[in-house]
C-alpha cells in the first residue's frame, strides 16, 4: 500500500510539473492537480489515471487552439488560460470524491460516477472550446434567441456535437481500461452529455452576471476592466465554478443511479 501511495505521488507529480512547464496550470492549480492525481492514482491506479488524463490533456489542448478566436469569451470571464486551483477542484473534486468511494467500498457504481464526472467535465469543455469557433452564432439553450460568442447559455450544433464527442471519448477510454458493459459507456456518455446541457441552461438562467461600466460587456465575475462590475442577473454564489461543479455532479450522479 504504501509503495502504490509513493508511486502515486511520484507519478502525479510528474503530471503536474509538465503542465506547470507547459504553462496549463497556476501555482494553485498545480497543488490542487497534485492532490486530485495523487489521490487518483492511489484510488484507481493506472485505470482511473487514464481517464482523468484523458480530460486534462485534451481540455488543456483545445483551450489553446485557435486563440485568437477566443478572445472575446476570455474576456467576458475574465480568466488567463491557465487553470487555477478553484477551477482544477471545480472540475476534478466530484470524480476524485467518487474514486476514492470505489477505493473504499469496491462498488462498481462509483467507478461509472468517475468516469461520468470526468465526461461530463470533458463534454462541456469540448463544447465551449470547439463552440466558440462555430461559424454560426450560438442561441439561448432555452428560448433559441441569437446570442454574441461566449455569452453564457448559449449553444451552437458544432458545439453539441463536440459535447458529444468529448463525452464519448472519455467513455471509450475507461471501457478500454476497465470492463464495462456497452449499456454502461452509452449512459456514462449520455450523463455526461446531460452535465454539458445543465451548464448551459444554469449558465443560462440562474449564473451570475455583471455589467463592466468600463467596457461596457455583460461579464461573469463582479470584477473586470480593474474595477467593480454591477450585478445585473443571476444568483451572486453561482460562478462559472459553481456551475462547473454542478456539471460533474450532474455527470457522476447519472452514471451512478444508472
């Protein structure tokens, strides 16, 4: 056991200093990476490691790609692209919660809410990354009225069949590593779908939004521009990492009642 804990650290340690040279996490991030990876290689070993690796590698990429497409959702959240600790924990600590869960009691159903936490993790990134670069512009998940990029709730179709991709491809992955019955992937995919859609539509309604009297954009945190924003919708504790959260949670809750 104790030799598995050791190498446990060794390896997410050696995960989280590449990512800290490759510039995809913060300081913060990096420690709150560490204490998810060490406790999912421990938990899981190099089964529950694959799948979270599958999220992290591939969310971390697409966050990069075509940049300068991006700039204006980068804006309205005011975020760099390097993940801190509050968004490494927002998107890992359900499914970290449910292996350790599958350590401790050896339940099957908490490995499927995992592998959904992390679909559904991957289903919404996947979905507002490659969504971002849709030549079409996206619509409100609820009332379909036309929305700028990067305003909260909205959706486009090459966004919805991203989700869908970035939930199936952490699906295939753990079905590879570990035996899972075909019903099983399809509903760890479909539950990770379902996380992706309730982060659009909280997004949507209840996530709080900001008026920046400098720049003038609705914005998601209640400061931006290097001053106070006015609050003018939503609920102020529903932040983009509450909805993140609620998303996995969504996603793990599916594929464990299942």
């Amino acid at each position: 056991m104790l030799v598995s804990l050791l190498l446990a650290s060794l390896l997410a340690a050696a995960v989280v200093l590449t990512a800290l040279r490759l510039g995809w996490l913060s300081l913060s991030g990096a420690l709150a990476a560490f204490v998810i990876g060490w406790v999912t290689f421990g938990a899981g070993g190099w089964q529950a490691a694959s799948v979270l690796l599958t999220f992290f590698a591939s969310s971390s990429i697409l966050s990069r790609w075509h940049p300068e497409q991006k700039r204006r959702m980068e804006l309205l959240t005011a975020r760099g692209r390097r993940r801190d600790a509050v968004q490494v924990l927002a998107n890992g600590g359900v499914a970290t919660v449910c292996i350790a869960a599958y350590a401790l009691t050896g339940d099957v159903r908490w490995w499927l809410a995992f592998v959904g936490a992390y679909a559904a993790a991957n289903a919404d990134t996947w979905s507002s990354e490659i969504g971002a670069l849709s030549p079409t512009p996206p619509r409100h998940v609820l009332t379909l009225r036309p929305l700028q990029p990067g305003d909260s709730g909205g959706v486009t179709i090459l966004g919805l069949l991203a989700g869908g991709a970035g939930s199936a491809l952490v699906a295939v992955v753990a079905r590879s590593v570990y035996p899972m019955a075909l019903e099983q992937v399809v509903l760890v995919l479909l539950g990770g779908l379902l996380g992706s859609l309730l982060d659009s539509v909280l997004g949507g309604t209840v996530q709080a939004r900001y008026h920046c009297t400098v720049c003038g954009e609705t914005v998601e945190r209640p400061a931006h521009c290097g001053t106070s924003a006015t609050q003018v919708g939503g609920w102020r504790w529903m932040n983009n990492d509450t909805v993140n959260l609620l998303c996995t949670l969504a996603g793990a809750t599916a594929a464990l009642i299942a």
